[in-house]
C-alpha cells in the first residue's frame, strides 16, 4: 500500500503565525453561502478566516484588540426565552428565523422599517433606501402585535426606514405602538424634516417620541463622504430645534476609518455638555446595503472606538469605563453611563463594581452582592435601556444610593455612551446572530436578527 502526501516548504517543522481560538459559521462575501470559518488571533488581533468553495479564501478583521475581545465573552447573560415563536426549526440557522426556538435569546428591541423612501442618498446606507414603498398603517399594526404576542409586554420599538419622518401615516404609527404598552417608542431619523419643517416638528412634540439622530461628526467633508452631502449645520440646527421642544436625544454616530474616527471624543463632549442630549451610539461603519467595497482587514472596529475616546476626551473617558451589554453576545455591543451632576463629570463604573455584577461566570461564587444592584445593572446595560427614560434613572439612582426625591434631576445627568458592532458579510459570525436580542420585525410576521436581516433578507421587508 502506498500514500500520497502533499509536501511542506522546507524540511523543518514550524509553528503557524496564527491562534486558533474558535470554529464558527459565517458567510461567504460574494454569494452568501454558509461557510464554517475560523476566529484566529495574531499579532494582537483578532481576526475571521474562511473559505467558499465557490470564491475562495477570505480573512476579515474582528477586533483590533485580543485582550479586549477575550476579556468581554465573560459578560455573556443566560438568555430570556419569548412567550411565542413565529417559526420552527427545518433547516437550521440562519435559514430557519423568525424566531424560531434555537434562538437564543428575546427582543429587547424591535425595529420596524416603515418605509424605503429617503431624502438623502448616503454612501454608507445599510438598507440602500431610495424607493417609494410605505407600510399602510393597518400593516405596521399587525407587526406591532407580533411583537406584543412574542414580547407580552414590550420594552421597545424603533421606527425606522428608510427615513421614516417621510411617512404620511408616523404619527399614527407612534401612537398605535403607545396604546399597545410599548414602554418606550424610538424614532431613528436623519434630521432633514426636523430642521426644515416647523409644521412636522410641532405635532412631533405633541407625542415626544425619543429622537435617534444620525450625527456623524461637524465637518462638511465627513457629511459628504458619509451622506452625500454636507450636513453639518442642519444636524446642528435640528440639535437646537429638538431642545427647544424638550426631546430626549440620542446620536447615532457612523464612525469610519480615516473619515470622522478623528471626532469620536468631540461628539461624546457635546452630549455630556447638551442638557437635552442623553446619549451617543458609536457604530463603527459595516460594508452592506449601500456602503460596499472595502478592505476588510483595515477597519474600525468597537475597541478602536473606546481608544479613540479615551485618547480625544483627555481621559474623561477610558477604555475600561466600556462594559459590553451581556444580553447579546458580548463582542456585539460595549456601553457606559456618564454622571454630569453634582459640579463633577465621572462614570458609572468607577462609582460602583460593574464588573461584579455582569460578570456572569464569577458572580455565581461572590455571596455577598446585592440582588436589587445586580437587577438595576441589568437593566442599564441592556439593549432596550432607553437614555433619558424614568427606568435608566431609576436603575442608575439604585446603583449609587440616590433618593427617589432626586430622580427627575437625576435622568437629566446621566448620558449613556456605548458602540455597537454591526457584522456585515466580512465579519458576519452565526454565533453572535444566533443570540442577536435586536430584532427586524417583517410584514409578513417574522421577526429577524438585525445582522441575519441586513447580510441575508433584506429587500424582502416591502415585497
């Protein structure tokens, strides 16, 4: 009997340049295939290795920090099972969603995309909105009481698109999800009507839904290359309109390498010094929808976002202040809470040991930490924590022994500072879609793990 064998370079035996660290399923970048890839480490970082056996060999850039990465899987939160599912088990994950009962985790917040119209056409748009399709109310009912039916009592919902302020129905829409118990109702909008339109933003006041406003930077170049225009002084102007009728603000911020990743800290600034802004969502920029072509081993990725805001805040801000929320998987997203009250700007975990709490492998054998702070760090950091809102304040006034009488005070001083690393086709990982707690509810009464929807389904919302 004779064996074939494929020879080596060289006579001597060497080790690989790379850790093998975990097997896990992603998708080929080309055809959407499930393939099995490797999560490896070298030099430092963290990055994704797979083949398609169609197209070939790809390696895609995870973190830029081992350390980072490894440290965050111990915040890793058994998952909450939903009263309902809308799909069963066939043919296996991804294919299967909806959710179906191999789904790890509940809705913490729905997303609901009432349109594919927009007014702008930007660069990096994840859903390449530029079409003429809106929900008719009776459907966004229906999709509303999905979630009520999985959810029972739903924390909450945002609307989104598309740009959804174009909707000629929203207002009914936000009021719908209201009288349905959605605690909490997110608007998520480029800013365009807010700024332009007096008329809009009077009857917007009258239902105060909590504005997430895209806000990349305040250049005109950054504007350009992120949205296709220049944006800066209207993002700035919608800012002041929404203050002056007492929203809650969050900003959304798209934060891209060599673009705007040099005002990270200057945008954290103004929300700790806006007394109507009450947070910011760092988003490092994932290559789908729209924004396609990029080098996907030199990225931005979330600790490159915690680096640069230690390094642009002088320190207000550090790197450990950064907690991943341990309701999805931990490398998904990272958050902290900025304290602005009492003459002294300071943050949550360096006034109370956060990791104690959240970290879920040791905090089985620490006797001593109180349950009441365990449930209140809970409910900050996770993904239906709504900044500004009665529970944030709540939650936060229990952790640092405030008084009830200060509560009101309180949500005015507290700013939720996180990143969220969405997965496009390059680093989609099957095991963080698999306990994503953000979910794409859909007309026809699926509900889909937002990476699943974006890399996977998308374009089928308005069918």
């Amino acid at each position: 009997m004779s064996f074939s064998a494929v020879p080596v370079a060289g006579r001597r035996k060497k080790d690989r340049p790379e850790i093998f660290l975990e097997l896990t399923r992603s998708i080929c970048p080309v055809c959407r295939r499930v393939v099995d890839a490797d999560v490896l480490t070298r030099e430092n970082k963290v990055f994704m290795h797979k083949f398609c056996p169609e197209h070939g060999w790809f390696d895609s850039l995870l973190s830029s920090d081992l350390g980072y990465y490894r440290a965050g899987q111990r915040f890793n939160k058994p998952g909450t099972i939903p009263l309902s599912f809308a799909a069963q088990v066939e043919k296996g994950c991804p294919e299967d969603c909806g959710l179906c009962p191999e789904h790890k985790q509940h809705t913490c917040l729905g997303l609901i995309e009432i349109t594919d119209a927009c007014n702008l056409q930007c660069p990096t748009c994840l859903a390449g909105s530029g079409g003429k399709n809106f929900l008719s109310l009776e459907q966004v009912k229906k999709m509303l009481e999905l979630l009520v039916v999985c959810e029972g009592s739903p924390e909450v919902v945002q609307i989104s698109g598309g740009e959804p302020t174009l909707h000629p129905q929203l207002f009914e829409i936000i009021t719908a999800a209201r009288d349905m118990g959605i605690k909490s109702v997110q608007l998520n909008t480029n800013g365009v009507r807010i700024a332009e339109d007096d008329a809009f933003l009077e009857e917007l006041a009258r239902l105060k839904p909590s504005i997430y406003l895209q806000f990349d930077g305040f250049t005109p170049e950054v504007y350009r290359r992120l949205r296709g225009t220049d944006l800066a002084d209207l993002k700035l102007k919608a800012i002041d309109r929404l203050a002056g009728h007492g929203f809650n603000i969050v900003l959304a911020a798209t934060v891209a390498k060599g673009v705007n990743d040099d005002q990270a800290g200057r945008i954290a600034e103004l929300a700790v010094n806006h007394k109507n802004v009450r947070g910011v969502m760092f988003q490092p920029v994932a290559y789908t929808g729209r924004h396609s072509g990029c080098d996907p081993m030199n990225r931005t990725t979330l600790p490159d976002v915690a680096a640069a805001l230690e390094k642009q805040t002088g320190g207000l801000l550090v790197k450990e202040d950064f907690i991943p929320i341990p309701c999805p998987y931990p490398t998904c997203f990272s958050v902290t809470y900025v304290y602005r009250g009492g003459g002294e700007i300071t943050t949550l975990p360096r006034l109370v040991n956060v990791e104690d709490y959240l970290d879920y492998f040791k905090n089985r054998f620490i006797t001593d930490l109180s349950p009441l702070t365990r449930e209140a760090l809970e409910g900050l950091w996770s993904a239906c924590a709504t900044p500004g809102s009665e529970e944030v304040g709540s939650n936060f006034a229990c952790c640092c022994g405030f008084s009830p009488e200060s509560l009101k005070e309180l949500e005015q001083d507290i700013i939720m500072i996180g990143i969220h690393a969405l997965m496009d086709a390059h680093t989609f990982d099957l095991k963080r879609a698999r306990k994503c707690c953000i979910h794409q509810v859909l007309p026809e009464g699926k509900m889909v793990p937002l990476c699943v929807y974006n890399n996977l389904r998308r374009g089928c919302a308005h069918g």
